[in-house]
C-alpha cells in the first residue's frame, strides 16, 4: 500500500486563526479523502478531494471553513479556518487503494487543538 | 436505523481466547466491508475486507459476511494482549458513491 504523510503532526492553535494540514503520498492515487475524528468518535468524512477541480463536500461541511487543494496526484492540503475550541480533532487524510475498490488507507493524522 | 452499528464496549476478553465483534448496517446497496484497527493515538489500520457473502481468513482474523441478515463480524482468535484496540467497522455503499460510512468502533481488551 501507498506510504502516506502528513503535517503537521499535531499543533495548538489560537481561536480565529487557520491551520494548513498537508498530505503528501509516495505514489500517485486518484482518490484522496479528508476525514475528522472528533475526541472519543468515530471517523467522519470531511470532502473527497478532486485532482484539478474542486473538492466534493459531505454535508455539514463547507468550502469556506475547510478549503481544500488537489494540484496533482500525490499532494494534496485542508485548511481549516477561522478556528473555535469545536474544531479539536484528529484529522485524517486516506487514499483509496491502487487495484482495491474503495480500500482505503490512512495517513498517520493531524492532532489539532484550539484554545 | 444508523448507517454502520457497532457496540461500542469495552469487549473484555483473556488472552488466547477467541475475540468477536459485530457490526450490522443498513441495507442502502452496500458493497465492500472492511475492518479497521486504531490503536489509542493512532491512525485507523486496514486489517481485512470481504466483498461476498461467507468466511475470508488471514491469519489469526476471520471475517464472516451475512448480507441477508445485514451484519459483518470480525474473529481474532488466540486473542494477545497487542489486539487491545479500537475497532472500527466500515462499509461502502452505492447510495453514497462508494464512499465509506464508519461505525462508531468497539474497545477490545485483552486482558493477559
């Protein structure tokens, strides 16, 4: 499987502020996934990220409050905005598997904490 | 009915005992199960699907598919005190593009 990458690991940041979590795969993918895992929760899914187009948003999440960029097949980064304390998760990036229909596997996650 | 259901535990079981979790989902054209492994501050780990209906072995993990009942269950057998993780079941479904919908994952102790 794809050797999966992410920065950065963790961080602490201010309300209002906005972090940039990068996600970089050693092989090119044509699936990438944004997820968040909320403490104590289960995996949601923030957008499927889109090579040259715009990401495709789950409901309950917006462009504006989680922009995503997709310049090529093996990069890919989620900003998360104008950040509140509601904003601590995990966030996860996974790519689908090469040959495997919807087999994902999952980069190692970024802990980010809002105070 | 949630999409993906799993009893969120503990499951507490002894070591070298046979370890088994449930999942059940709801009938929205699944079509891929998968079961994950996430150890506390880690990312989830793949650790097996099953696309048809019955038994799929690899190694000491067995999963068994019931498509008519609607549930996927995942046995560890010989179970070590390593195996004590979360684990979150997974399922794609039509109706969703494919994507995958997480149940809400079950702790699985294994006490030595």
């Amino acid at each position: 499987s794809a050797v999966i990458s992410q920065k950065p690991s963790r961080d602490i940041c201010q309300r209002g502020t906005s972090l940039t979590i990068q996600c970089q795969v050693d092989s090119q993918v044509t699936m990438m996934f944004w997820y968040r895992q909320q403490p104590g929760q289960s995996l949601t899914l923030i957008a499927t990220a889109n090579q040259g187009s715009e990401a495709t948003y789950e409901s309950g999440f917006v462009i504006d409050k989680f922009p995503i960029s997709r310049p090529n097949l093996t990069f890919s980064t989620l900003t998360v905005s104008n950040m509140s304390p509601e904003d601590s998760s995990i966030y996860l990036c996974s790519v689908e598997g090469q040959g495997l229909t919807d087999t994902q596997y999952f980069g190692p996650g970024t802990r980010l904490t809002v105070l | 009915q949630k999409e993906v259901e799993q009893n969120s535990g503990p499951l507490s079981v002894p070591e070298g005992a046979i370890a088994s979790l449930n999942c059940t989902y709801s009938d929205r054209g699944s079509q891929s199960f998968f079961w994950y492994r996430q150890y506390s501050g880690k990312s989830p780990e793949l650790i097996m699907f099953i696309y048809s209906n019955g038994d799929k072995e690899d190694g000491r993990f067995t999963a068994q598919l019931n498509k008519a009942s609607q549930y996927v269950s995942l046995l560890i057998r010989d179970s070590q005190p390593s195996d004590s993780a979360t684990y979150l079941c997974a399922v794609s479904f039509m109706e969703y593009g494919n994507k995958l919908v997480f149940g809400a994952g079950t702790i699985l102790r294994v006490k030595s």
